[in-house]
C-alpha cells in the first residue's frame, strides 16, 4: 500500500462496517461517555470476547460505576460480576487497585493524559490510548492486534509489536484518523479481514492491500 491509498482504504472501510455490529468499547463510550466506564470495560475487555465483556460490565456497573463506589465492594463480588471474563480474578484485583489509585491521585477523576493512565496497575498503551481517544476526544491511536495486523498486512507499515504499531502509525498516518482508526478495523478484522484464511476475495479494498503474510485467503 502506497502511503497516498490510505485516504481511499479508510473511506471504503468506513461505509464497510455498517453491516456489522459495533465493537463493545464503542457501544459503552457512545452510550456513557463516561472514562471510567470505558477504561473498566476495557480492561475487561482484554482477551474476552465482545458479549462476555459486554454482559460483564453491564453486570459490575449495576453494583458500581464510580470509582468511589467501585472501590468499596469486595473483591469476591467483584469477581463473581465479571466472571468468565479471562484473568477474572487478576483483573478483579486490578479494578480495585485503579480506583484506589484514582482516589488517592487523582481525585477520584480518570486522568486524561496516556503517561497518567499507564501510572494504573493493568493498564498498557493500548488501554490508555482508547481512554484518551474515546472518553476524552484527544488525539492517540489505539492499537490492538487488529490494528496490527491489518496495518502490517496492508504494507502500510512493518512492525513486530503493537507498540511498534503504534509508534510507526504516529508517525504517517494522518492526524484525523487517530482517534477512530481502531473503530474502523476492529469490526474489519473480526469479520473480513481475520487473522487466519482472511475473506481477501470480498474485501473491498484488496487493490491497495499487499497481503503481507497471508499464505491462504477465501
């Protein structure tokens, strides 16, 4: 993909998606515009498919959905709310200890800069970056493996880690995409452009794609 495609991949991907449903992460910070709620869903998000996060945090936000709130409940309640999201105990700890640490630092306010957020025990640049981009409306580009993949397997970029991504795509791609590059192509990647045996034959932008590492396609 030559660097001046990425205008036309963006659009045709764009108008794509509306036959698919809307990621959860979407869906929580369209609804809340709240970042704590975003930044606890998607720390439950993290290795978790979309409905079980999705029922999860609907089940911990009944009981709290302030840090305040959040941070009195008992670990074993916090657990049997979220749970079978993966890691459910680890991140029952985790979620107890950020709200700690947002009422002993920060107020009891989800800090709004990506150095600020990754100070929270469980949150990486990928957390910290959607919390920036869809709580707070700043620029950042949230990089998950979707965006990874489809980024390297485009030719747009040549990474080996997401945070290589994310450093890579900072650096060409265009400003006005930052903040919904990862809505466009996490619903790509979940349903056309998948990791394995991608449906290359219906994607509507092969042309300016290289398929890089793509050895079997439908």
């Amino acid at each position: 993909m030559r660097d001046a495609q990425i205008h036309a991949t963006v659009n045709i991907i764009k108008k794509a998606i509306k036959q698919w449903e809307e990621p959860v992460l979407g869906i929580v910070a369209r609804e809340s515009h709240d970042p704590f709620r975003i930044l606890i869903a998607c720390l439950l998000s993290l290795r978790t498919k979309d409905q079980t996060t999705a029922e999860a945090s609907q089940r911990l936000f009944v009981l709290a959905d302030t840090p305040q709130q959040m941070g009195t409940l008992p670990l074993k309640k916090i657990e049997r709310a979220i749970y079978p999201v993966g890691f459910y105990k680890t991140k029952a700890k985790q979620i107890i200890s950020i709200c700690q640490s947002l009422l002993e630092n920060f107020e009891g306010q989800v800090p709004n800069t990506i150095d600020e957020l990754l100070t929270l025990k469980g949150v990486g640049r990928k957390t910290a970056n959607l919390v920036v981009t869809v709580g707070f409306n700043k620029p950042g580009i949230c990089v998950d493996i979707h965006v990874h993949r489809i980024s390297n397997r485009w030719g747009y970029i040549k990474t080996k880690t997401a945070e290589e991504s994310e450093q890579a795509l900072r650096k060409k791609l265009p400003k006005k995409y930052w903040i919904q590059f990862n809505d466009w192509l996490v619903p790509y990647g979940q349903n056309l452009c998948r990791p394995v045996s991608p449906f290359c034959s219906k994607c509507p932008v092969s042309e300016y794609c290289n398929q890089v590492g793509v050895t079997t396609s439908r």
